[in-house]
C-alpha cells in the first residue's frame, strides 16, 4: 500500500515562512504545500509565485486540510493557534518556541497532543548540539549557558532595547545588553533568541538555563555558543550562523533547520538522538 504524500500548511509567510515554502514547492521536501495563512496582502503575491498555488485558508480549516501546520509567526500567534491545531488532531510545528516559556500554555497544549494523538515538534534552530543536550539530560545536567552575539542590528525592535532607550547605532565595541535567565530572555528579546527556548526544552528548564546577550558592531555574523555541564562532562558548541538574507534577526541555519525537521518527517530512516 502507497503511503499517502505528507501535506503541509505554512501559518507565517515572513522571512522563514516563504523559505519553507518555497523550499517545499521546489521539491526539496517530498510532500504537498496544501495550504498558507498570513495577514499580510503579500500572501496573494507568495502564492501565485508558486508552482503549487497553496490556497489561503484561515487556521481551523487549515488544520483539517493538512497533516501538519508549520507556524513561522510570532509567540503570541502559538498562542492563538495551537489549541485550534492540536485540537483538531494536527500536528504542529513551532519556531516561535520561545512561548514555551509560559509553563501553563506548554502543559496545556501537550495535554491536547496526547488527548488527540498528535505531535508537536521542535527544530533545533540556530544551534548545533540539540542532541547531545538530550542525551545528557538523561544523566544529569548541572548547567546550561549560552551567550549570543550578533551585530547591533539584529537587535532593533527588541523590547528590552526599546524600553531602555538603547541606542544600537551607537554602539563602537562588544556591549552586554542582557544576562538573565532563558525565561526573561525569551520576553525580552522575543525575535531574536528562540534558541534559548530549544535549548531550555531539551536541557534544564527556562528558569535555570543562564543567557548572555551581547552585541558586537564588529561581527557580521550570528554566534551562539553554548556550555553544558553534567554527569557526562562538558559538552562546548559554537555557531558562526550568517544571518537570513530576508531577516537579520534570524541566523539562516534557522530556516535551514525548520526544512530538515520536515524532511525529516518523509524520510523512512532518522539520524541522531
């Protein structure tokens, strides 16, 4: 028997959201663009460039018209959809997973995966080191700090920058802009540190998982490096990741990672923990 074709739905047609799926309508996932959702106008433009023509669809019907729904929007569009996609037995792919650190919403939402046999996946993002940071966790971890650089404009719009009157342009040498934990850091740079979120659900937690946030006017890339002590060691990653050409708040590798996560899925042989 022929396994059907995974059809896919993009909610989020921004930078990483067209990449998606554009990376689906040209082949280089194996399955079916059935379906996009953004507020934007531009939507109309994103999908007659599109060999597929995917059909703008509000998200309750999406749901019920694909097996999964990528979501490439914002923390507060996790909010706003995921109960709506799990519920009706979707799956669901988050890249805003910073929203995850409210703890009620992350429970609330697994209930309903496993109330309605779905799953709820995360790519690793704009780090390497995913896999070990799981592993580990099965014996024991200590600690979890990662430090992010990135030049100063990868940091506009922020609400921690804008609240605090932080001139970036101003910036001549390496300035600590924040260090606190993922759970602050995911609020306070909600755009720009997702992977502080990844990194909080594979290891120790959003509390306990320490972020340094730095910015460099000498970089022209985006670098996180992360430290993790445990029963098993020390584990060290650093990402040199250039920034997306649509987007210089996020690291190209993002992209790259939410396409693998979804290839992944048509794939008969997994690789890695």
């Amino acid at each position: 028997m022929t396994k059907s074709r995974l059809k896919i739905g993009v909610f989020g047609c921004g930078a990483i959201g067209s990449a998606i799926c554009r990376a689906i309508d040209e082949g280089v996932i194996d399955a079916d663009l059935v379906a996009i959702c953004d507020r934007d106008p531009a939507i109309e433009h994103l999908a007659d460039s599109l060999a597929t023509h995917p059909e703008a669809m509000n998200i309750r019907r999406m749901a019920k018209s694909v097996d999964i729904v990528v979501e490439a929007a914002s923390q507060s569009a996790v909010r706003r959809i995921a109960p709506a996609v799990l519920s009706a037995g979707c799956d669901l792919m988050v890249m805003s997973v910073g929203a995850f650190s409210d703890a009620e919403l992350l429970d609330q939402l697994k209930d309903l995966a496993m109330r309605n046999r779905c799953r709820i996946y995360i790519p690793s993002g704009a780090v390497a080191g995913i896999d070990g940071i799981k592993s580990a966790k099965v014996g024991g971890i200590e600690s979890v700090v990662l430090t992010t650089r990135k030049p100063p404009s990868g940091f506009s719009g922020a609400p921690y920058v804008e609240e605090r009157g932080i001139d970036l342009s101003s910036l001549t040498e390496e300035t600590l802009l924040f260090e606190g934990s993922a759970a602050d850091a995911v609020q306070a740079f909600p755009a720009n540190v997702n992977v502080a979120g990844t990194l909080s659900l594979a290891g120790i937690g959003y509390e306990d998982t320490v972020v340094r946030i730095i910015a460099d006017p000498k970089l022209t890339r985006n670098v996180h490096e992360i430290e993790v002590k445990g029963e098993f060691g020390v584990l060290t990653v650093k990402n040199e990741n250039l920034p997306s050409h649509r987007n210089p708040k996020t690291s190209y590798i993002a992209v790259l990672s939410a396409i693998a996560t979804l290839k992944k899925l048509t794939e008969p042989v997994w690789v890695g923990t």
